[in-house]
C-alpha cells in the first residue's frame, strides 16, 4: 500500500444488533506510521506513530500496548506494508497461499496479551496490492475491510 488508499468497512460487534458501516482512507508512511482517517460513520482520524496512538489531533498519544488488538493490527500492517517478515513471524504464525497475481495470509496471533483481542487476521492481496483485511476477535467481533484504488 504507497501512499493513500481508501476502505470501506464493515464491523459486527457482538454488543450491537446490526453492522456498522464504515468508510474513509488508508495511508502507511516509512518506517512506522498509520493513518486512517474515518469519514461515517463519523468523522475520526487514528495516527498511529511508532508505538503511540493519536486520536483526532490529540498532541500527546497513549501507548498502543495498552490495547493489545491495535497492537496486533498495527504489527500486522507494519510487517506486511514494509516488508518485515520477522515482525510478522515475531507476533504471528502465517500461511501464505496462492501466487503473486493472487494471494491470501493467514495471520493467528501468537502471544497470550494478544490472542485475548484477536483470533486472526486473513489479508488477500492481488500482485502488491492490499485487496481485503478480515479481523476475527475471540468474542465474536468481525470486522471486513475492503481496500480500494
């Protein structure tokens, strides 16, 4: 993922009766920052620098170790965006199928801190090109991202 793509976003909490619609962009910039800015359902903006979370502006982030499934997430994107696959392999088992024009990851949490937020992470990519992120979570949370060009 260079520069800004855009989602689109689809969560099933198990604490709300129906889904909740999401849409905005995605940018990844070297070495370690994430931004996703949240158009609807509101308009929010998550900057992840490093190992500290931004929130809408705020000047002064908390660690991300305080929430153990950004903590996975933001490990997951950071390997896979940048190509690190100690990092990856350092937080999770993989299983990587298919071929470069088509290809899915698996990513199961290895750590009990984050096994307790997240059951996996399936990614499916077309060439270098982030298609779909699905998140699982233990107590039946789900989250369906589609990236769009």
């Amino acid at each position: 993922m260079n520069g800004k793509v855009r989602f689109t976003e689809i969560n099933h909490l198990a604490s709300l009766r129906r889904p909740v619609h999401a849409h905005g962009t995605l940018q990844y910039i070297k070495p370690a920052t994430l931004i996703m800015t949240q158009s609807a359902p509101r308009r929010a903006v998550y900057r992840i620098v490093g190992n500290r979370l931004f929130v809408n502006g705020a000047r002064h982030g908390v660690a991300v170790t305080r929430y153990p499934g950004v903590v996975a997430i933001v490990s997951g994107f950071e390997g896979l965006l940048s190509g690190n696959y100690a990092l990856l392999a350092h937080d999770f088992t993989t299983h990587l199928t298919g071929d470069r024009t088509a290809w899915h990851l698996l990513l199961t949490p290895r750590l009990a801190s984050l096994k307790q937020a997240l059951s996996s992470v399936a990614i499916s990519g077309r060439g270098a090109a982030l298609v779909e992120i699905k998140t699982r979570a233990p107590n039946g949370d789900m989250s369906d991202m589609r990236i769009q060009r």
